[in-house]
C-alpha cells in the first residue's frame, strides 16, 4: 500500500495493543485501504486489529431512510470483517471520545480512520485526539489519490484539478493487497444487533426507507456489475432523466459501500474505453474528487462565505430584485410550486431516495429564484437534499449546491435578474433537451398512486 494514502495525526510508536479501525465513512470490509493499513501495523506488531463503528447520537438531516439503509449494509460488512478474523466493536454515543474510551479500556497500540473534510467530522477527530495519547492514522479511502496529495489548495475548476490527479493516478491506481489472516483476539464477541439498533436509533421517521435499492457491498458490487453490461454503453444520454442510464452508484458510494478505485479498477480489467466511458469517469474521478477538495479546503462549504468572490458580489447586487415568485419551504418540501418539472423532481427525490443528476442542478436554482435570498436558498436546498437524497450529507451535495447558486468551480455568465451572473437554467431550456412532458407524468402518475406523498393540485 501506498504510504502516502496516510496522514499521520499524531506520531509516536505503536503501543503493545490491539490495533482499532474506526470505520466511520468507508462501510466495507473490502477494497478499503483504512482497513488494509490497520492491518498491516497489525501484522508489523503481531496484534490482533478491531473495527469500531460508533452511532452518534445524530447526525445531519439523516433520517430513519438513511440509518436503515446503513445498518442493513453493514450486517454484511461486519459479518465479513468477523469472519476474516478482525473483531467488530459497536459504540454508541460521542464517536471521538467513545472512540477513545474503548482504546484506553483495551489498551490499543494505534488507532486508524477514515479521512472526511466535513465539519462534523473534524470534530470527532478533534474529540479523539483531545482524549487520548496513542498514536493516530488517517486514511484517505474515497478518493483515489488522497485529497491531500491530489493538492494543498482550493482548486479553482475542474479544468485545474484533472490535471494533478491525472498525473498521479499511475502511482495511487494500484489493486489493493491480499493479507494473511491477522491475529486472533483473546476474547471472541457476538454478532452486532443492527435491526434492534435501528429501532433504538433517534431519527424522524416520516421519512422511510426505500425499496429500490440494495444496500450493501455485495449489492453495490452487482449494481455496477449491472451498470457496466447494460446502461454505461448508453451514458453519453445520461442528461436525459427519461433515460436510466446513469451508474445508480451515488449512494453505495456516499455510504462508502463501494470503493471508486475497485470501480476504475474494473473498467480497466475490462479494458472498456470510449467516450462514454471517458464522461463516466470524470464524473466519478474529476468532480468527486473536486467536490472533497472543495470541502476539505472551504471549511463554510455550506453557506455563502464559500462563495468566490465574484459570486458573492453578484449575488449582493441581485439581492433586492424581484423574485417571479416566492415559495415557503414547506411548499417546496411538499412539492406545491407553479413548476411541473420542479415538483417532478422533487417527488422522485422524496419518493426513491435520488432525484437525476441534470434536474438536480436545475432543481437548485430554482430554489435560488424563488426564495427571499441566497442563504435561505442554500438552508432550504442543504436540508431538503440531506433529508432526502439517500446520497445526502456529502461533500458531493455541498459542492453541487454551491456549483449552482454560487458559482463553485464555475464561471461568471449574462447579468440577468436575481442571479446575477450566476449560471441560468429555465424551464424552456429544459424542454430543449429532453421530454419534460414525459418526465412530469412519470412522477405525477407515481405521486398519485402514492397515498403517503403530499397530493397537489
Ligand atoms: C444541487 C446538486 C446536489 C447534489 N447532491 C449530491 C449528493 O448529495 N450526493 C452525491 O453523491 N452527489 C450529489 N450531486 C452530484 C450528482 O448529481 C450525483 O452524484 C449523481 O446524480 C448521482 O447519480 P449516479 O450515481 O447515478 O451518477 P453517475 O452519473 O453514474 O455518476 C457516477 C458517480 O460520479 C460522481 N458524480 C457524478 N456527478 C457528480 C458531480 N456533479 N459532482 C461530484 N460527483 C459526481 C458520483 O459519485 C456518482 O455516483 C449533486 C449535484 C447537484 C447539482
């Protein structure tokens, strides 16, 4: 493994203990190099390795949706991870200092993490660092080369961040290690009761799971099994929302479920090249990187103050213009505007857990146009997307947000009113690229027959 995938938070020789994996981004036993390096101090210090998975007590907008779908994947990866010879420790409560409590109980000799430039996230690391003293390892599992390394700096575009990862993929895109069994924990433990911890779990519940979906590693593994044979030779179409064509992978991915690098792995082993492929992989390599580069470098990468300045200032001279209409955020939430395309979207978001790539862009700006200012703009979208959108509480969502109303790796275009020089998306430009009609019954047809959505007029 790559050494420079880990950053080292703080120094010092392993300790004689047990070496703990604190998974708290990348739910997978396999493809993930948090856990190949705990276990490889371990094998370096003959000590057995424990993976520890701690509930918070909450956790953004995430709803019963979103726990349901990460329990029910994670029955899967503990149960590989038990079975592989690790230990799998379940924690409840404050996840930097539970984490170190359970290190001072069974005295571990290093602790290892994921790496995740969200707010939240930093606390807990800070948490941890603040209640103990042995030594600690991040490691950067969800982009293939690490956010640290890809560059030191807020990239501008993705025009100026392709280039550095493109020239340092041949040393990160490597295949990840097989590993000799590690060494056994002196106590055995019983299996995680995930099913009673949903139910334990403080988290609203009008928002239930979906059955669309599969959550998992191995489900993850056959969605893209799935995607490559059938819908990636047709993803030049993927800005068609009438088309399924694009990977359905966002929230196996969010959920770190599956690994990107195991993704581009495969589509090398199957030597699969063309345009289509080309696109799909800088969706998935390009922009989500840029997006954990955005947020690792833009501490308010939700709110307005992350704007670049341009942005901000154009939006500032817009702030008094009429708006066409304003819509309250329980009118925006039930789906009640005067836009068909609009609640369209957001019914298939409430309803499957995912609303379309292409109307999420348009789905955000819309929001811009039709709230008082930008920062109620942003507070209504961040919420609605983290509540909603099974693949929410990203930095992917942050960014795409901040892309759409303020400018984030984009460019200043016409002056026109409310967004200034904002990039502009109008229905009417919609219906020029695919059939908005037919996508607007789909999900009126489906609303109706739905008798837990909100009925509109
Ligand atoms: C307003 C807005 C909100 C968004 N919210 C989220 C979110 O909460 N979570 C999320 O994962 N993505 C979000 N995106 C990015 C993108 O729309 C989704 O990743 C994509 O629709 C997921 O569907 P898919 O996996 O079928 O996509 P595919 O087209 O198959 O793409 C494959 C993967 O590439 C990555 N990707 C694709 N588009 C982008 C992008 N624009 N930026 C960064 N990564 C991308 C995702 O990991 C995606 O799973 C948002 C975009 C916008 C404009």
């Amino acid at each position: 493994m790559n050494p420079r995938r880990c950053r080292i938070l703080r120094d010092g020789p392993s300790g004689s203990g047990p070496i703990l994996y604190w998974m708290h981004r990348e739910f997978r036993a396999s493809d993930n190099w948090g856990l190949t390096h705990a276990r490889l101090l371990g094998l370096k210090s003959h000590q057995p390795v424990g993976v520890v998975f701690c509930l918070a007590e909450s956790y953004l907008d995430a709803t019963v949706r979103h726990f349901d779908f990460l329990f029910r994947g994670l029955e899967g990866t503990s149960r590989s991870i038990q079975n592989s010879g690790l230990r799998f420790f379940v924690l409840h409560g404050s996840p930097g200092l539970e984490v170190a409590r359970l290190a001072r109980q069974c005295g571990a000799g290093a602790i290892v993490m994921d790496f995740d430039p969200l707010r939240i996230k930093r606390k807990w690391v800070e948490d941890l660092l603040l209640s103990c003293q042995i030594p600690v390892h991040e490691v950067d599992s969800r982009n293939i080369v690490p956010c640290w390394i890809t560059s030191e700096r807020r990239e501008f575009a993705a025009r100026t961040i392709r280039p550095k990862i493109r020239r340092l993929l041949p040393e990160f895109l490597e295949e990840f290690p097989r590993l000799p069994a590690p060494r056994p924990w002196a106590e055995s433990s019983t299996p995680p009761d995930f099913s009673r911890l949903l139910t334990s779990v403080k988290a609203d519940t009008t928002v239930g799971p979906v059955a669309w979906i599969t959550p998992g590693e191995s489900a993850g593994q056959a969605v893209l099994k799935n995607f490559l044979s059938t819908r990636l030779p047709h993803y030049l179409l993927r800005n068609d929302p009438n088309q399924d064509v694009c990977s359905h992978l966002s929230a196996h991915l969010h959920f770190g479920m599956v690994s990107a690098q195991r993704i581009l792995l495969e589509l090398q082993e199957q030597s699969m090249q063309g345009e289509q492929v080309d696109s799909f992989v800088e969706e998935l390599l390009v922009r989500r990187e840029l997006a954990d580069n955005f947020c690792a470098y833009t501490p308010d990468y939700d709110a307005e103050s992350g704007f670049p300045v341009w942005a901000r200032e154009t939006l500032h001279a817009h702030r008094h213009d009429p708006r066409p209409v304003l819509h309250s955020s329980e009118e925006l939430e039930h789906a009640r505007t005067l836009d068909p395309l609009w609640n369209a979207a957001q019914t298939q978001m409430v309803r499957t857990g995912k609303m379309h790539g292409y109307l999420r862009m348009y789905w955000a700006k819309k929001i811009l146009e039709w709230t008082p200012d930008v920062h109620e703009a942003l507070r209504i979208a961040i919420r609605l997307n983290d509540r909603y959108s099974l693949d929410g509480r990203d930095s992917n969502g942050y960014t795409g947000i901040a892309w759409s109303m303020g400018g984030v790796h984009d460019r200043g275009w016409t002056e026109r009113p409310v967004f200034g020089k904002i990039r502009y998306m109008n229905l009417q430009g919609a219906r020029r690229k695919f059939d908005v009609d037919r996508f607007v019954r789909t999900w009126s047809a489906c609303r109706k027959s739905d008798p837990t959505l909100p009925q509109d007029a």
